[in-house]
C-alpha cells in the first residue's frame, strides 16, 4: 500500500498540512541530528542514523513540493459542495504525486459530500485503471455517462466552487491543466502518440521496439503491438480510425488493424520501405495514402492497402523529421535537418515552394481551417506560418531548448508545444501570447495531442512515459 501523506508529516515531527516553510525547517533540523557521521564510534547508533535519515529524505522528498488545501473555510460554512471541491482537489495532488491510494480516499470523499460530482468519478476512475483495478474504473465511467445524461453539459465535468471553496484552495499553484495520470508501460523513451478521431483510444511510439494501445478514458493499455526490430520514431491513426501506421528505426513502414493489432502489411515489403530509419508517418485525407518521411532524405508515399510505393519524392539534402497534411487533403509540408520547410501538392508530390529558414524542424501541424501552419524549431522558438502568403505571422517565446512537439486545438485557437526541456507551453494564437507552462517530464517532451472534444491532452517523452492532462476544474 503506498504510504499516506500523514505519514512522512510524522517522519519530520511535524501536523498533517504543515506549511513548506515548516516542512523544509523540520527537514534542516533533523538532518542535522540524525547525520551518521554524528556517531563515529558508535556502529549501532550509525546504522540507526543511515535508517532513519534514509526515512526523512524520502518524506522530505515526498512533502517538498506539496502544498496542502487548507479546509477551514469550508469547515465553517457546512456546504458540502465546497468540502468536496476541497478532497477533490486533494485527491488530484496526491495522483500527481502518484499516491494512488490517498488519492482514492480523497476522492471517494468528494464523492460521499457530492455524488453528483463528475469530475471525482472521472478521475477516480482513472486512477483505479492504473491501479489495474478496471470493475470499479468502468463502474466509476458508467456513472459519469450518467450524470452527463442527467444533468447535461452545463454541470457535466465539475461542481463549481463558490468563492469561500476557491479561497481555501488558493495556496495551491493554479494551473489550467492537472496531470490525471502516469503511464510507466513502455521501457524506453516514448517518442510520439496519436489519438483515434473518436478520442476513445491513443497510439504510443516508443524506443522499446513496441506500438501500444492504450483507451483513453482511463489510460488502461489494450494491446502492445511488435514487429519492428529497433526503436519506433512514429506512429499514426487514419482518419476513419481503422488503421495504425509506425515507422522506426529498422527502415520499415508498418499497417496494423487498430482496433485488434493485428499486423496488416510492411510497405515496400521485406526489402524496407526506406534507405534508412522512418522518422515520421502520416495518413492522407483518407486512409487510403500513407506519407513517410525518412533519414534517406526522401518522402515516400504510398497504398495503404497494398504497401506499394506510389511516389518517392526527393530532392532534400538531409533528414526528413516532420511532416503535416492540410485538412483538405491537398498539401504536404515537411520539415527536418536541412534548414527549409517544402510546400507541395499532394498526392503528386509536387515542389509548390521551398522557404529557407536559419534552424531545423522537428515539429509541424496544420491548423483546423488548413491557413496556418507551425514548425517547431531547434532554436526553441514556434513560428505560425500563414500558407497563401508563405510568411510568418507571429512566433512565440522560445522554450529554453529544441521545441520538439507541437498541434492546435480542435477550435485552433490554442497551440500546445513541448521541449527538450521538459516542459509543455499553451499558447494563444492570434496574440502569441503564453497562457502557462507545466513542468510536465524530467527529460524532453517526444510528443503532444489534443482529444477531439479538448477536453484531454496527451503528452509523452524520453522519460519512459506518457502523461494524461484534463481541465483543472473550477
């Protein structure tokens, strides 16, 4: 069972709640009493120190960053409402910090002072699912469809907090997105994800040499897809969400049925669908046509159904690392190490216009209405390029490394980028204004997605995981 948060409070001697200021004088103290190098020639009082020193870290560890919701407001007034909002808000923060057990408690409290509170059962829901705990996650989303049905959109995902419960939760940062959860499946650096056009399921990419399936509600895994002998680069869901396309390091560009993973075909065949490793797929207007972009620096398109190559495009000096389909289906943009972005026609593979820029793309999206598009660069910066004039029209602050992820919203008002610092950035995009930052990996953000209804987003990075963001509710 994981230990409660109560706990390490009592490691460092100190009330459930103590402020960080308390916390960290608590944690000074005690590692000055309790150093082993105090008991020199006292072997047993040593080991005991190692022990119990070893214990305060961990607490300290645990509590450093935490910042406890003070409920006295709430206590005072006897609206329950606002005493939920409070345990829910706790419950979020301990699943941040992956105390899935206090986690629950918490939220299966907001859910006893509130029963009508959708978002305590979504995110209970999910955190039972990376328990592995899945009756009571599908129990949990049975009741959220219910009450949506019940009460409509108007209350569907939280209970809103009056302003004595948005009092007593304002010690905590305010972020407009909260991480639902964390999924530790794959071993090795995650490097991109897809989210089915239904938002029911996502695909994940990663250097383990796996594809997997994961439902997006809960997080729970479906299904790990093999078949590619090196690390997996890319991965892509058609339109019609019927087939995951993947392309990795051993130069192959793989089909599978998405709803099974049955391997379908490798296109190009046995003799490799490029030269050298695939770093980028995506599907055309239909799924009907597949594009892959390689370190052979050639695009290659080619039949879904069949495998068989259609085009190979060349005339790039480098690496083809990114690359985005209008949604109209009729342009291809591509980008990588070569220092130029090309505009062409799809599906003939055309050259409409070559634009020489001064760093490489890692990343590229269309926006909803197919005017704009964005490149993510390796000087960090995010530039929104307007397609009729071939110019950009705004750029946003940089990240403090390679900008390696980026995609609009559904309604194409927000950008969402991600870096080799960590970090994940939500971007106004007429002013380019940023709207806030969540430090949200320890190594550098592989890839980010939006479901379709906005109402997650996905992340994933070279730290082995996959992280699931919902709306903070207000």
């Amino acid at each position: 069972m994981t230990p409660n948060l109560d706990q390490y409070y009592a490691t460092l001697g100190l009330q459930p709640g103590a402020s960080p200021e308390a916390v960290k004088q608590a944690y000074r103290q005690l590692v000055k009493t309790w150093h082993p190098d105090r008991f020199p020639a006292a072997p047993d009082r040593q080991q005991q120190a190692e022990v119990k020193i070893k214990a305060i870290n961990h607490a300290y560890d645990q509590l450093k960053d935490y910042r406890p919701i003070e409920a006295t407001t709430a206590a005072t007034t006897g609206d329950r409402h606002q005493q939920a909002a409070i345990y829910y808000q706790r419950g979020v923060e301990k699943a941040r910090l992956e105390l899935y057990q206090d986690a629950l408690n918490d939220l299966s409290q907001a859910i006893f002072l509130n029963p009508n509170y959708v978002e305590a059962y979504r995110h209970r829901g999910l955190v039972y699912s990376i328990l592995g705990r899945e009756r009571k996650a599908n129990a949990d989303l049975r009741m959220v469809a219910e009450l949506k049905r019940k009460w409509g959109k108007t209350s569907a995902y939280s209970t809103p907090q009056s302003p004595a419960a948005s009092a007593a939760t304002s010690g905590a940062k305010s972020q407009p997105w909260v991480c639902a959860g964390t999924l530790r499946q794959h071993t090795a650096s995650v490097t991109a994800i897809a989210i089915s056009p239904d938002g029911r399921t996502f695909a994940s990419s990663s250097h383990d040499e796996t594809v997997r399936l994961w439902q997006l509600s809960t997080g729970r895994p479906l299904y790990v897809a093999t078949g590619h002998f090196s690390p997996v680069y890319s991965v892509a869901i058609s339109p019609d969400g019927r087939l995951l396309a993947s392309g990795g390091a051993d130069k192959m560009v793989r089909l599978w049925d998405l709803y099974t993973g049955r391997p379908l075909r490798t296109c190009g065949g046995w003799l490799g669908s490029h030269e050298r490793a695939v770093l980028a797929v995506t599907f055309g207007g239909d799924r009907r046509k597949l594009v892959s972009g390689g370190a052979d620096s050639t695009l290659r398109i080619w039949k879904s159904r069949s495998g068989q190559e259609i085009r190979n495009v060349t005339g790039y000096a480098k690496a083809v690392t990114a690359i985005t389909l209008s949604p109209d289906g009729k342009t291809l943009v591509s980008g990588g190490l070569e220092k130029a972005i090309k505009i062409r026609e799809f599906p003939s593979g055309r050259l409409l216009c070559s634009l020489r820029i001064d760093h490489r793309v890692l990343a590229i999206a269309f926006s909803p209405d197919g005017r704009h598009f964005v490149t993510a660069g390796s000087d960090g910066i995010l530039r929104l390029w307007d397609l009729p004039s071939e110019r950009v029209v705004q750029e946003f602050a940089k990240h403090s490394q390679r900008a390696s992820a980026v995609t609009f919203s559904p309604d194409g008002q927000t950008l969402v980028s991600g870096g080799w610092d960590g970090e994940i950035k939500l971007w106004t995009v007429d002013t380019g204004r940023e709207r806030c930052s969540l430090d949200a990996h320890t190594d550098g953000v592989m890839g980010v997605a939006f479901s379709p209804d906005s109402t997650k987003l996905l992340s994933c990075s070279a730290d082995k995981t996959i992280k699931i963001w919902w709306p903070q509710a207000i």
